[in-house]
C-alpha cells in the first residue's frame, strides 16, 4: 500500500478537525441535555460510557493524523500503514455499531437473540480489519488486503441487519402501546426517524469508506479521516434527540399496554415470522 501524499493528509486533517468540532459540540450538548431531564429518562450509564470511549478513539484519531502530517512535512513521506489511526477508524466504526444494537436489542425487549447476528459480525469485522496488527511482517500483502475488505463487509452487514430490525422492533412495539393517545403516536413515529436516521447516517460513511478501500484510492486517507468523525457524530445524534425528549429513552420504561386481539396477536407473531424468513432463520 503506497503512503499517502502529504497534500491527501493536510486535507485529510482540515476535514477531521472541522467535523471533530462538530462533534465535540454535539456531544456536549447531547450530555447536558440528558443531565437535565428525570433519571428515568436517561439512557443508561453503559451507553454514556460507550459514548465517551467512542470520542475518546475519535480524538486519538485526529491526533494520530496530526502526527501523520508532522511526520511527513518534517522528515519526509514514509509507510504509515499500520499506524495506531488504521485501528481507530474499525474501532470507531465498531463501538458505533454496538451503540445502534445496543438499541435495537432494548426495542426488542432484551431478545439477545435477535441482535446476536449483527453484534458478533460488528466485532469480528473489527478483529478482520485489524488483521495487520497481528501481521506486522506483511502488513500489506494479499491476505491481509482480503481479510481487510471481509471485515469492512461484515461491518457493513452489522449496520444492515440492525436498521431493518429497528424497523420491525417498532412496529412490533407499536401493537402493545395504546396508540389512541396521540403523544404516543408522535413518540413511535419519532423514535423511529431517529433510530433509522443514525443507522442511515453511519451506513453512508461506512459504504463510502469500503468503496474507496477496495479501489485503494489514494484519497481514501482523508475519507476515513472524516468518516472516523461522522461515526462519534451520528452516535451523539441519537443522544441529543433522547434528551430534547424526541424519541424514546434507552430505559426500560413501563408503557401503557392493552389487550390484544386475537386478530392483533396473529399480526405481532407474523411480524416475527418475517423478521425470521428475511435472516434465513427457520419459522
């Protein structure tokens, strides 16, 4: 893999550094407006804790490239493959990832099972787009570049197996919530744009960055660059809605339920049922 030029890294930076800010702010915010709201209502301490360490590895990246540019303007353009910022941007990728299950599996009810696919296959894209860090000697040989262009497309599929769930996970919850009340519709309908509209948003950056890594285009240095970025910033998204109250809050929260018909209960499990034939999974 050639290094980069240095002219891809400067703009790699401007871009990093322009969308870091924008993420900083909206992390902030998204962390104050929670603070303020009841203790129900909060997410729960793991995914402020996932959230932090997701800004942690995006601020590590951005100072991963400024060390880039600094080596390259100062001594000259040497091999950065391998360099701790190729591991941040799978890292970033998959702590993003698993914040989207991590919701997913709360809509459906802690059902392990249902989020089991899409989390191990965010993991194990991680550990395969890594592989060069267990390989050192051949950091950009044949194998290491498959292994690579496996583990983004099960990152890939980790996002593309989650949105779809959410999808089926609300409109499966909207059969045990009284929807008669209008501030109910509009939280489902809410809850709905917003999970869909942070998984959409992540799945642009990740194709985006997959389909310059297979071209191994020499600009793909900046995309990740901004790409890393966009990852922390549909993650705080998500935060900032929660705490403007516009979707439903990741806790377990006692809904106002009622009976269902037998025609309803017939509806709920072939939802299920679809669910399960679109994953190959026996009905």
């Amino acid at each position: 893999m050639p290094a980069p030029a240095s002219y891809t890294l400067l703009v790699g930076l401007a871009v990093e550094s322009t969308l870091w800010g924008v993420y900083l702010h909206l992390l902030f915010w998204s962390f104050a407006l929670c603070y303020r709201r009841a203790e129900h209502e909060r997410p729960p301490r793991p995914v402020f804790v996932m959230s932090g360490l997701l800004f942690v590895a995006c601020t590590m990246h951005l100072m991963s490239g400024i060390d880039a540019v600094l080596a390259v303007t100062n001594v000259g353009v040497n091999a950065i493959s391998g360099s701790p910022g190729d591991i941040l941007i799978p890292l970033c990728n998959a702590i993003g990832l698993l914040l989207l299950v991590n919701r997913c599996w709360k809509l459906w009810g802690k059902e392990t099972w249902v989020v089991l696919p899409a989390g191990a296959a965010a993991l194990l894209g991680f550990v395969l787009t890594t592989n060069f860090a267990f390989n050192p000697s051949d950091p950009d040989g044949l194998l290491s570049t498959i292994l690579s262009i496996i583990g983004h497309s099960f990152l890939l599929y980790s996002n593309l197996s989650t949105i779809p769930l959410i999808a089926a996970g609300l409109d499966r919850r909207s059969y045990f919530l009284s929807l008669d009340n209008p501030q109910e519709k509009k939280t489902l309908v809410s809850a709905a744009s917003v999970l869909v509209e942070c998984g959409l948003l992540h799945l642009l950056a990740q194709a985006v960055l997959f389909l310059f890594v297979v071209l191994e285009h020499p600009f793909k240095y900046a995309v990740g660059a901004g790409v890393v970025q966009i990852f922390g910033c549909s993650s705080a998204l998500g935060l900032v809605r929660t705490g403007l109250g516009h979707t439903m809050p990741d806790v377990d929260v006692e809904l106002e339920t009622r009976e269902l018909t037998a025609e309803e209960e017939e509806e709920a499990k072939a939802v299920e049922r679809a669910v399960l034939r679109a994953f190959d999974c026996d009905v």
